[in-house]
C-alpha cells in the first residue's frame, strides 16, 4: 500500500485550525466516501504528516494558536496530534523552509499545505514545486477579514493549475523575507492584528480543495473568501494553451 | 408566522454573463459582477470600479485566463479578473509594519548535506 506524504508548512493559525481536522480526516477517512477514482486516502491509502515550523509558540498568540505546552510548534503540535490520533504517522521538521532547504523537505509526489504568512516562503516552495513530476500544493492566507487559497497541481510533469507566483507579483517578486531571514527584532514586530475565525476560514478551504482534488473533481485553482460578507469565489487557474493548440489542463 | 420561506425565496441568480446579454463579467477578489462594458478597455474598467472592487493598482488584469493589458478592448461575454493580492498576515493599510523591505544580501547560505536527505524528527 502506497503512502501519501502530507507536508504542513506552517503551525500558526491556520496551521492549527487545519491540523487536528486533517488528521482525523486521513484517521477514519469520511463516512460518505467510498474507494472511488479518487486520489489519496479514500481509496484506502495511509499517510504519514509531517510539520515544518521554526518558530517557537508564544503566549501572545494564544487566542489563535493551541498548544498544549511551549516549545517548537512543529515539535509540540506533532507530540500533541501523535497522541490524538494514535495510528496516523507524524513528524516534525523545527525549521523554517527556505529556497536553501525547499528540496530536502518537499519531495517528489508530496501533498503540500503551506500556511505561512508571507509571500518569500510561498516563492521559495512553489517554485520548488515546480521543478517535481508530481506535487499538490495548497498555500492559504489571509488578512483580517479576508483571504485566499491556491492550489497548484502539478502531474506527470505538468502544471494542471498555475503555480502561485504566475498573476501574483506580490508572490513572484516577494518584498518581504521569509522568517528564516529575519531577525529576532524584526520578527517581534511581525505582530499584526489576526482573526481566529479568518485563520479557520482559510483552514477549511484548504481542506475542501484537498478534498476535492483527492476525489478528482478540483474545479478551480484559486478562491477567495471574505468571512464579513459571507463570501467565496472560487477561480479555475488552467495553464495557458500552447501556441498552436493544446488544451489546457483539467481545472 | 406563514409557510415555509424557502417556498417563496428567489432563485440565485447563475454564475457568468448571462448568453446574449452583451456583458462582460468583471471579478476581483470575492467580488463579481456583470457589466455592460463591453467596448472598454481594460484600463477604463479598472479606473471606473477600482473603489467599488478594491482593485489593487498592483492587480494584473486576466481576461479569460490569459494576461491582458490595460488597452484590451473587452468584448461580449469576455471574463475580465483583476487578480486580488494573496493574504499575508491580518495586514493593516497603511501600517509600517505591513512590509519589511527585502535585503537580498541576507539570503541564507546553503547548507551543504541536506539536498537529498530528509530531515524531521519521528514522532511516532
């Protein structure tokens, strides 16, 4: 039985909305799905989740983060989710993901969450992305109210959706820095104002696009969301035709 | 208290441009909308509903999944997306600390051993 190797990048608030629903889903699977044509764990597959995350868990962050003790959040989370869900394989990765390391911890056939907050790491990992035969990515983010969730495709050496930085500049010519370049100063002022229900917003829409693309029926690349206007708006993202024909891709 | 409500609800409108109706469907973000605006250009859609879509000026204009520019003569039935920025984190407009400017000289340097290997801790 093959595995299906699930990176989350990123434990901070959507990571830790996304983690525990995740992990119960790949568990028991859903009660409503059957073996199907589907792509991962549906059709009986086992998962081994790995979590990647430099950062430490901090107090202040307690009203959108849960973690049952302080420490590193990839380590913590993992221990905490490793005892919930006794048979689902689980390990932690204590760095921050970078264009230096993007190879060693997104691998070939890799299904990817990434739920980071700033535009470098999400460069770094989808151009990663794109050099791989066969790779998921769904990146999530969001601002106070509102926010969005990509989700690249690539399959046997193709892009079935756009990578993230393609009609995004903000993601293809990053101003930011990754954490894993920033200094200790810098990151302490990296405390912007959050949302826990905008965190679990995005949350869910990574897991519904991972759904749906596990049972083969992802119809879009891109959605946005606004949790004030109770809004979504999902939009396909299908590679550009070749010129002189070639049909895009499924999505 | 009278009937079920959901009886005499109206039905949602489709999604897209109704066919024939001579408009172009104009998205931004969770927005959208169908506008007589075919005839336009790109640029003339996007300085008339930059305020009422929050459009970015940094928004690249897609029209039917393909980048346009700003002298794109929108036609019938024509799909215009002002491609909103992805979400960083609960951003403040206007705030310094929205944006920490780059330094590229600060990249980390490699670490030679760890391109084929994977790393991470088993927890179970």
């Amino acid at each position: 039985m093959s595995v299906m190797e699930i990176k989350v990048i990123g434990v901070g608030g959507i990571g830790c909305a996304l983690l525990p629903h995740l992990c119960r889903y790949l568990s028991h699977g859903s009660s409503s799905t059957g073996p199907g044509d589907g792509n991962g764990a549906a059709a009986g597959r086992r998962a081994r989740v790995t979590l990647v995350d430099g950062d430490a868990f901090e107090a202040r962050n307690a009203a959108r983060q849960a973690f049952p003790a302080a420490g590193n959040k990839a380590q913590v989370k993992a221990a905490e989710l490793a005892r919930e869900f006794a048979a689902l394989s689980l390990r932690a990765v204590p760095e921050f993901i970078h264009a230096g390391n993007a190879a060693a911890l997104v691998r070939p056939g890799d299904v990817v969450f990434l739920a980071v907050d700033n535009h470098s790491t999400r460069k770094a990992v989808s151009d990663h992305c794109r050099t791989l035969r066969d790779a998921v990515l769904i990146s999530g983010g969001n601002e106070l109210t509102d926010g969005n969730v990509q989700v690249y495709v690539r399959r046997a050496g193709e892009d079935v959706t756009l990578p993230l930085t393609r009609f995004h500049p903000e993601i293809a010519d990053p101003s930011d820095r990754s954490p894993a370049e920033m200094s200790c100063d810098e990151l302490a002022r990296e405390g912007a104002p959050q949302l826990l229900f905008t965190n679990l917003a995005v949350a869910s829409a990574m897991l519904n696009a991972f759904y749906a693309w596990e049972q083969g029926a992802l119809a879009y690349g891109e959605v946005y969301l606004d949790i004030v206007q109770a809004r979504a708006n999902p939009v396909p993202r299908p590679p550009a035709r070749a010129p002189g024909g070639g049909a895009p891709g499924a999505v | 208290m009278t009937g079920n409500p959901l009886e005499s609800a109206a039905p949602l409108k489709a999604r897209g441009a109704p066919e024939g109706s001579g408009a172009v469907r104009v998205i931004c973000g969770v927005h959208a909308l169908d506008t007589r605006v075919a005839g336009r250009t790109v640029g003339d859609v996007r300085a008339a509903l930059s305020q009422a879509l929050n459009i970015s000026p940094e928004a690249i204009a897609v029209v039917d999944g393909v980048e346009a520019g700003a002298d794109h003569v929108l036609r019938a039935g024509e799909q215009v997306e002002f491609v909103r920025l992805a979400g960083e984190k609960g951003l403040v407009p206007g705030s310094p600390f929205n944006r920490i400017p780059i330094r590229r000289d600060q990249h980390p340097p490699r670490k030679p051993g760890t391109g084929n290997r994977e790393p991470g801790t088993e927890v179970r």
